[in-house]
C-alpha cells in the first residue's frame, strides 16, 4: 500500500506551505493564524481573517475543483483537501461551505442567474454563509425536520427554527433546508432555500457552548421569500444535503491537528516534572505514550483510506466514519492523558498566571467533545459502520 502524495501533489503542498510562510510575517497573522486554536478558529469572524481569505482567493486556493467555466481549475479535490491539511496546521480559516458544499451544489443545480451572483463572491471570498439544517429534535435524524416553508404567491412563507446554526451572527446568507411538502415521505419532501441573513422575519439568538465556541438558534417568523431563493428543483432538498456531504467528507477531516497535538503532549512530558524527574522518564507514562503512539498511527492509516478512496472517484462514507470516530474519540483520550499528568497547573486558563504551555491543553480538553458531535455524532458514525460497512440490519 502506497499512501505518498504525488510529485504534483508534494509540489502543491509545498507551494502553500511558502505562502503560509509568507503570511506569518503579516502583521495582523496572529488574527488569522493560530494554531492554539485549532479547528475552532473558523468559527471565528474577523475582517483580519475575511482579508486572509481574500487573500487565499487571489493566490488561487479558493474553487480548485470548481469547472473552469465556473472559474475553477478543474483539479482533483484531493488539492482542496491538501490545503486544509496546511492550513488546519497554522490554526488559519479552512476554505468552508462556500468553496464546497453551497458552491459545488449551485454549479450542479442552482439557476443560471443563482450562479452568477454567487459564485464570483465565493471565489473572492466576499461572502460567509451559514448551514441552516438541525432543529430541535432534528439533528442525527435530519429528515425528520419541521421547519415550515408553505406557498405564498410564487414564492414561500417560512416558520419554524432553526438551531445549532454555527456563523449565523456574522454570516451574510442562509442555506435553509425547510419541509415544503408535509404530505410527501420525509426524505421526499425537503427543499433547501438561500436567505439573506437579515432578511425580515428572521432572529438569530446565540447559544454560548464549551471552548468559547459560539452557535446559534434562529428563528422564522413569516419570513416571505421569492422564487429566486429556492435552489435547484422544489422537494429535490434531501439529495442536495446528502450529495454535498459526500463532496465534503474527505476535506472537512484533516489528521494534522491531531499529529500536531500529539507531538505537543511528548513536548509537555518532556519538560514536565514530577518530584525532579521528566514526566518523560517516568516508566508509567511511557508505556501509556507508547499506546497512544500506536493509536495516533492507526489514526493516519484510517484517515488515508478515506481520502485514497475519494481520490479514486469513490463515496468514502464508511471510511470517513470509522475516521472521525476513532480520531475524535482518541482527540478526547489523548487530552484526558495529558491533563491527568500536568495537575492542577493544566487546567489553568490561557490568561491565568501559571497555565501550563498557554492553558492550550484546558482548551482542547473544552472543544475535543464538539469534533464528536459537529457532522454527525459517533453513535451516527457507529451506525454507519455497523449498517453500511459490516451489513449488519437496519433497527
Ligand atoms: C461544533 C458544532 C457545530 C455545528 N454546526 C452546525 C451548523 O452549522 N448547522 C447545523 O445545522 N447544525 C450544526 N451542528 C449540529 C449538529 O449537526 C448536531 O448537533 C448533530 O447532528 C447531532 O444532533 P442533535 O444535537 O440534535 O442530537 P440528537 O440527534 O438528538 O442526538 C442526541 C444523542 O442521541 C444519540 N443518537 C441519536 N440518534 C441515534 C441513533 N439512531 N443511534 C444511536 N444513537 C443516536 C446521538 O449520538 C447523541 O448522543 C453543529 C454541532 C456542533 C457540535
């Protein structure tokens, strides 16, 4: 099994890396890069960081894979890919929704007019969106949703909620998936919508979660809506939603801020101490490191699968699965390691005076918990194992 990049590939990689490089020198790169972070940092909205993605756009980053009638460059998705990987390194914005899941389904479905307006702001990176699909009481059963959009003219009124709705406090348009046809079986009665952010009728609340990471629910209050938002075929939702998943699986999970914690826990054992000795001479924690070695090993080979898979054209649902439940779970035990082992200095918050390597290890021990929940759960995930990959019975 060969899992190295290719010449091409370890070219591009490298080619980012320099631009990287070149943007840790500006003066606001402690805006937008920040690796202490970690993933969390895209939740973020700055325009220090709006301008890094400006910045991306015009070194070409942003819509590689797009068609190059749309002003993409018609490349594998295994360079998007790629890119994050860097970029989750420098703890910088990953190229999102807008560049995948809303931009690829408006190229195979949204309107002439819809592609025109929107895909040249996605590519100069002019416009956040936020992803409106979980409710309360939709989440892991997402075709089960309730918010109502009932013909109006010919357009639609909207009313229900919306929840757990990341970057809608700063987003400029709404993509909505709303139940248009009640009578139709769950997965056949779904369209998805695109809302301006401040369009009448909506109320963003926000929710304050763990790890100072900050969602939304949203509200519809008779929210009246034209023709023109309704992307590609009316009750043809439920397809969008699962095709841009599978678009998305293998760029969204990136290994390197896994890795890279990693090498920060031998980092703090090696110049902890207890009673005068390295934590890192300490036999106990060896052989514990030892495992978790092995474990972050096992990590990168199911993450590799997922994306030999998707470079050779298939959907990689069971091995991004078995990827993200082993490696958010291992994100958690590694955490739990680290912080059994720095007492009671590791708890300490970043600001507070005696924090141990910047209070990062209080951090992650704080956001570790989301990555097994964001995308879909780990008992999703399991389910998805069970059924799709081991053939086990739906029930
Ligand atoms: C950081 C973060 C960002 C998010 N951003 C967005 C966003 O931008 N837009 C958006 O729409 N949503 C977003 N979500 C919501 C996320 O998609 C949901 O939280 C997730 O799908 C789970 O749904 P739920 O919260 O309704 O939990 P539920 O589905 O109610 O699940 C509750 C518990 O029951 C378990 N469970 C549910 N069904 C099964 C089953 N069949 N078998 C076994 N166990 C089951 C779950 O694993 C979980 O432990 C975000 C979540 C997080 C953590």
């Amino acid at each position: 099994m060969d899992f190295k990049l290719s010449a091409e590939e370890s070219r591009f990689a490298e080619g980012v890396r320099a631009f990287l490089d070149q943007q840790a020198q500006h003066p606001d790169a402690a805006e937008f890069m920040a690796p202490d972070r970690d993933a969390h940092s895209q939740l973020a909205n700055s325009p220090e960081r709006r301008a890094f993605c400006k910045r991306m756009g015009a070194q070409g980053y942003l819509g590689m894979s797009w068609p190059e009638a749309y002003g993409g460059q018609d490349i594998p998705g295994i360079f998007e890919y790629l890119l994050n990987e860097e970029l989750a390194l420098r703890g910088a914005p990953l190229i999102g929704k807008g560049v995948g899941c809303i931009g690829k389904t408006i190229i195979r479905h949204g309107s002439e007019d819809m592609k025109q307006r929107f895909l040249p702001l996605i590519l100069d990176a002019e416009v956040e969106f936020a992803l409106g699909y979980s409710e309360p009481g939709s989440g892991s059963d997402l075709a089960s949703l309730k918010l109502k959009a009932e013909k109006d003219g010919d357009g639609w009124v909207l009313n229900g909620q919306k929840v757990w709705t990341t970057s809608a406090n700063f987003a400029e348009w709404y993509w909505v998936a709303a139940r248009t046809d009640p009578d139709a079986p769950k997965h056949k009665g779904i369209s998805v919508f695109l809302i301006p952010m401040d369009h009448p009728g909506l109320t963003v609340r926000p929710i304050e979660t763990m790890g100072h990471h900050w969602t939304n629910e949203v509200f519809f209050d008779n929210v009246r809506i034209g023709p023109e938002a309704l992307v590609g075929e009316l009750n043809k939702g439920w397809t969008y939603v699962c095709e841009a998943l599978d678009f998305e699986r293998f760029t969204f999970y990136t290994i390197n801020p896994l890795l890279q914690k990693f090498e920060r826990a031998l980092d703090a054992l090696r110049t902890t101490t207890r009673n005068g000795v390295p934590l890192a001479d300490d036999i106990g924690v060896k052989r514990q490191v030892g495992r978790l070695g092995a474990e972050v090993e096992t990590a990168k080979m199911l993450q590799r699968r997922v994306v030999d898979a998707a470079a050779k054209g298939q959907v990689p649902a069971v091995e991004a699965a078995m990827y993200k439940v082993f490696a958010t779970r291992l994100g958690q035990v590694l955490t739990d390691f680290v912080l059994d082992h720095l007492g009671p200095a590791g708890l300490l918050r970043s600001d507070a005076e005696g924090a141990v390597d910047n209070g990062v290890w209080e951090h992650f021990y704080q956001t570790t918990p989301l990555d097994t929940i964001g995308g879909g759960t780990s008992e999703v995930q399991k389910n998805i194992i069970a059924r799709r990959g081991l053939g086990l019975p739906l029930k």
